[in-house]
C-alpha cells in the first residue's frame, strides 16, 4: 500500500501538530478560495473547506493521501475569519470577552475518488477581558494568524473560563484523534 502523505497546508501549526504521529508527510499549500458562500453556516464552512484544500491537492498528487484541515470560529452563529491586524484580533476578543465560542475544526483525509472526513466541535468560554488585558495579550502574542485570535497553546489559555472539547488538539487546528481514527481506516499504522 502506498503510505505517502501530504499535508494540504502550510500552517505551522498543522504541521507540528502532525509530526507527533510519527510518519513522513510532506506540505503543499493549496489553492483554495475560502470566501464564506452567502449563508453558510460555519460548520459547513470548516467541512468545504477542509474538503476543498484536500481535494485540490489530491488531484495534483495521484495515489497520494492528503490531509485537508480548516477551522472557523463561530460567536452567535456567525463566523469569525484570521484577523490579520492587532486591530482586528483586539476586535475579535472584546467582542468574545464573556462569551461562548464555538470552534469547528473539520478533517478530510483524500486519495483519487476515496474521501474520508470528521469534524470536531470545541466551545471555549471567555473570560471578562478589559481592553487593557487584550492589548497586552495582542502584544505579547501576536496571534493575527489564528481563527478566534488566540492561542490556546500559549498565553491565551489565560484569556478563558472553560474548554469543553474531545480532542485539545482540535483548537490548535487539527484533531489528532479524529485525524488518527482516519489514517487507521486509510490503512496506515498508527502508532
């Protein structure tokens, strides 16, 4: 069986994450357009996406596993993108201060015409934050590049009351069990 593997993504994050497993994987950034479609609803924006960025890269890599992962933070039903700008992340967290925060982070494991997909759901709990904690926790952190504004692997665990999730992988962007779960199903030995 052919075991290689390529990661559909060029996201430090994933690709740290991945190599906990232990197995030779290669990166590819995909080519993939991830403008919301007018009324799509975040989970079913996470799972075309993930699906998408996968797919893409598939079709360029016969025979080849690839990894699609994708998250979109979701506050009262809409989602929330990468902010790009400590405005935009000083922003996105006053307006999650004391909130409940919805984190769909959606797998697709593709080869040819076989797709296989998960999707994990984790709800963090914000603390109160003054405009004064988030500008420090900006600075220090600089998280322009994440969905929601934080990392939760770093200082921004500071930033929450509670995460209620299955998988503390999942919020860093990509749900190792999920993903192993998958990998197991596409014949791979995990460990």
């Amino acid at each position: 069986m052919n075991t290689t593997l390529l990661l559909a993504s060029t996201s430090v994050y994933r690709r740290e994450l991945l190599q906990r497993l232990r197995l030779p994987f290669g990166c590819e950034r995909p080519q993939v357009d991830e403008t919301p479609q007018v009324g799509e609803a975040p989970q079913a924006l996470a799972r075309r996406l993930a699906a998408s960025k996968a797919a893409e890269v598939a079709a360029r890599h016969p025979g080849v596993w690839v990894i699609g992962s994708d998250q979109v933070a979701e506050l009262n039903g809409q989602p929330l993108g990468k902010p790009g700008t400590v405005e935009a992340a000083c922003a996105q967290l006053a307006a999650m201060s004391g909130q409940e925060v919805r984190f769909h982070t959606a797998l697709s494991l593709q080869r040819d015409n076989i797709c296989l997909a998960a999707c994990d759901l984790t709800t963090v709990r914000f603390r109160q934050l003054d405009a004064e904690a988030i500008g420090r926790y900006v600075q220090a952190e600089q998280p322009l590049d994440c969905a929601g504004s934080f990392k939760c692997e770093g200082l921004g665990i500071a930033l929450f009351e509670a995460i209620d999730n299955q998988d503390p992988t999942a919020l860093i962007g990509l749900p190792l069990i999920a993903l192993c779960r998958l990998l197991r199903q596409a014949g791979f030995s995990v460990p």
